[in-house]
C-alpha cells in the first residue's frame, strides 16, 4: 500500500489524458510531459476531458501503482493551469478535498507560514 506523509508531493496533469493509458502510458506522461520521476513516490493525476474519471500513478518502492476512479454523477473540479505550465503540485490536503468532491477554486487558504513548493 501506499501512504501519504508531508515529503510526498502530488502533481496534477493539466488538460485531458487519455484514460486508456496504462502503467506504461502513465509513465511516459510524467517523465516526458511532466519532466518528473515517475519513481520517486510522488503521486501524479490524471483525468479525463469531460472530469469524470482519475488515475494516478504512484511508485510504492516494488512497483507502479494506478488507482482510479470514475464519477456517476457531477464532475471533478480540475484545477486550471497557467500558460506554459506542465503540471501543478498540490498539497495532500488539497489531493483529498479534490477527490471528494470540492472545488479548489471555492476555497481560500489562511495565510500562515507554508514552506513552497517549489515546482
């Protein structure tokens, strides 16, 4: 199993992927258009054009993992990217409100001190 602490990042893939893409698929996605190592533990994000479906990709230490999951009513409230962004990173927190259901968009954080994230 895979867990998630305060060392493990998560990236979004902005835009739509293709959801027949498998491990193998995801894989290039991360390392080619992510410029990421799909190794490294990180948890990455996929979804599809119409935000009803998600995979992610993670790496547990013996192998690749991909998770999914497909909505049967609404839609996932993807984050947008800015021009030129490859992928947006995003907090655990943040990974845990997407996937139930709350736009990220909706929400305002506090401002406290939070090390960056530095993409």
């Amino acid at each position: 199993m895979f867990g998630l602490t305060t060392a493990t990042r998560v990236f979004v893939a902005p835009g739509a992927t293709d959801m027949r893409r498998g491990f193998d698929g995801l894989f290039g996605l991360v390392r080619d258009v992510l410029g990421e190592d799909p190794l490294s533990g990180h948890l990455f994000l996929f979804s599809n054009r119409g935000r009803t479906r998600v995979k992610i990709l993670v790496f547990d230490g013996s192998g690749l993992w991909v998770c999914a999951k497909r909505l049967e009513k609404g839609r996932f409230a993807w984050p947008s990217a800015e021009q030129g962004q490859t992928r947006i990173a995003m907090r655990a927190e943040e990974l845990t409100m997407l996937l139930s259901g709350i736009d990220l968009n909706q929400t305002k954080s506090r401002k406290w001190f939070r090390r960056s994230m530095a993409a």
